[in-house]
C-alpha cells in the first residue's frame, strides 16, 4: 500500500505540493444511482415534478459542482476544468436514474474528486427535487469508473481485483 499523500510525518492534514508535477491531460469518469419507486421514474420522465425539470437541474448541479469541488472537499486543489460532462439516464430496471460524470483538465493534479463530487451532487439534486413524493429513494454506488493521466497512469475498476462496487 502506497503512503498516505495528504499526511505529513506527524500525521497532520497537508494540501500535496504538486508545483514540482508536469501539467498532463487528465481525465475521470465516476458514476452513482438514485434508487426510487417505479412512480418516481414516472413522474420524473412526464416532467410533471413539483419543483421542476429533475434531471436538467440536476444536471446543472452535477457540473457546479464539479468546479466547485476544492470549495467542499478541504485538501483538494483549485483547477481550471476543461470539460465536465454529466449525464442522467432513467432506469426502469433498476428503478431509478443512474448518474455518470466525466471531468477533464490539463494540469499538475487529477480530477477524481471532480467527477465524484459531481456525482454526488447530482445525486443529492435528484433527491431533494422528487422527496415530497418518494421519501425512500437511496443514493447508491458512488465510485470511480476510470481515470488516466498523471504519474499514477490509468486506472480502470473493472481491471482491479475486488474493486468495490456493482457496474
């Protein structure tokens, strides 16, 4: 196991120094599920919810969030994104809305953190937006799908042994 970056040797909380790193094209890939009543799909895709367009504000959200990232997340670094896509996908079979992101830059430090705080953002967004009508609803498999770029090269969680999750 590789040692933990954002500690320093007394085991206090450090933003990594990455002024040294070469600037690369970086990407990463994250998805989630919001899980909900087969009504809850329904009324999300007649577009007759309370509050709105469900998956075009929730969109929005997931791609604020995304360049807002280094605000929530303490020790993540502020970067300049070049892309942030988020796309919202119905599910019948699940039921639910199954959520991904994609986050790129080119820069001295990866955007995992990116794609995974846009995920979950949207996720919470699809939550709050249809809950006056199925309070049971669970956000479920937030994880990273793939990244590349970076020192630490490609990484694909279908390719790791035990990598969490269900695709």
């Amino acid at each position: 196991m590789t040692a933990l970056t954002h500690l320093d040797a007394t085991g206090a909380a450090v933003m990594v120094d990455v002024g040294d790193k070469e600037a690369t094209s970086r990407t990463a890939r994250a998805e989630g599920r919001v899980v909900t009543l087969p009504e809850t799909v329904a009324l999300i895709r007649s577009g007759d919810a309370k509050k709105g367009d469900v998956l075009g504000t929730a969109r929005i959200a997931g791609i604020m969030a995304a360049k807002r990232t280094h605000e929530l997340v303490p020790l993540c670094h502020p970067l300049l994104l070049t892309k942030v896509r988020v796309d919202l996908a119905l599910d019948d079979d699940l039921p639910g809305v199954r959520v991904t992101a994609e986050v790129s830059v080119t820069g001295q430090t990866g955007v995992e953190m990116e794609a995974l705080t846009a995920v979950s953002v949207a996720c919470l967004t699809i939550y709050d937006m249809v809950k006056a009508a199925d309070r049971g609803m669970a956000i479920e498999g937030i994880r990273l799908l793939e990244k590349s770029g970076g020192r630490s090269g490609h990484y694909r969680a279908d390719q790791v042994p035990g990598a969490g999750g269900a695709p």
